[in-house]
C-alpha cells in the first residue's frame, strides 16, 4: 500500500476499523414514554399528564370575587392577564386548604382561558414507559374518582392519572357562581 497517499491512508484506516468493531447494538423495542406532574390534593398523590399542564406558578397575590362558589380563591394578575384560582381541595372534597399559601398553583387551559388550579404540593416532573400504565387504580377520595381511570406503577409507587381536562369539562366547573 501507498502511505503516501492519504486517501489510501484513510482507506486502510477504515477497513482496520470496520474488521475490529462489534456493531451497533440492536434496539429490540422502542417504548413511548408518558411525561407527567406529580402533585398532591389531601393524602392522594397524583399525576396528571404535561400536555395538561401550562406551567406551574407559587401562589400569586390575588383578589376575592364576591358571589362565587367557595372553592374559587380569586383573580390574579400574572403578567397582565387574569388567572382565575380555585381551591382544588374545596373543589373535589370540601374541605379548603388549610396552609393556602404553601400550596402551588398548576395553571390549565380551561375553554382558551388559563386557570390557576391550587394544590397542597408538586412533586415535579415523572416519567413512565407506556407498559408501567395500570387499569388496578388505588384508592382515592370520592370527590377525586371521576376524574381518574388508570395510573402508573413505577418503583413499588402508583400514581393515579388525574384528568384535568374532564374535570374542567364537568357541568359543576362551569358554574362558580352562586
């Protein structure tokens, strides 16, 4: 061979190469991944999917709105719109949150309008293969079940899926006024 030439250099360099290499490894089976939040409403901890999710917000300063369901907190302003703030745990079990501005505020799109959701906690991001989803759902709170038909089990842990959407579809979250 001509090592005088570089590209019979570079062509040498490639057979040797080739010859010594095992391969790639194979990729039997490709898995879709479910991304979620994990957040909390009295004892349940829950997921509910990102694709629900627009962005997660620490308890803003906000106004009380006379003539509403008690479950609504009030209207803040986030950046020069409107986030109307409803109490979840009023919302789905009656009770109020007790330490409030602890609490996070998970913000949807309810019909083209955001909406603040106030939880007791989020537990951040949580990602499950689609073979880790369960129609074997735990326990929850009577006001909570409607809203969950499948979890997650991952590490001994099962996270129930909640739906904001068909929540917000719910003929009672339409009507916050008294």
């Amino acid at each position: 061979m001509n090592t005088s030439d570089p590209f019979d250099l570079l062509l040498d360099l490639d057979k040797r190469t080739l010859k010594g290499s095992s391969g790639m490894p194979a990729l039997d089976i490709v898995e879709e991944e479910w991304v979620g939040v994990g957040f909390r409403i009295g004892d349940s901890r829950l997921i509910a999917s990102m694709s629900e999710v627009k962005e997660i917000l620490d308890l803003p300063s906000y106004t009380l709105v006379p003539g509403v369901k008690s479950w609504i907190v009030g209207v803040a302003n986030v950046r020069g719109s409107l986030l109307p703030i409803l109490d979840m745990k009023s919302y789905l079990m009656g009770e109020d949150i007790k330490q409030r501005q602890k609490g996070r505020v998970i913000v949807i799109d309810y019909k083209g309008f955001n909406t603040g959701l106030i939880v007791e906690e989020v537990y951040g991001m949580r990602h499950f293969r689609e073979s880790d989803a369960t129609n074997d759902v735990p326990a929850v709170h009577d006001g909570i079940t409607p809203y969950v038909d499948r979890a997650f089990k991952q590490d001994e842990e099962c996270w129930p899926v909640f739906d904001f959407n068909e929540m917000a579809q719910d003929e009672r979250f339409s009507h916050a006024s008294l």
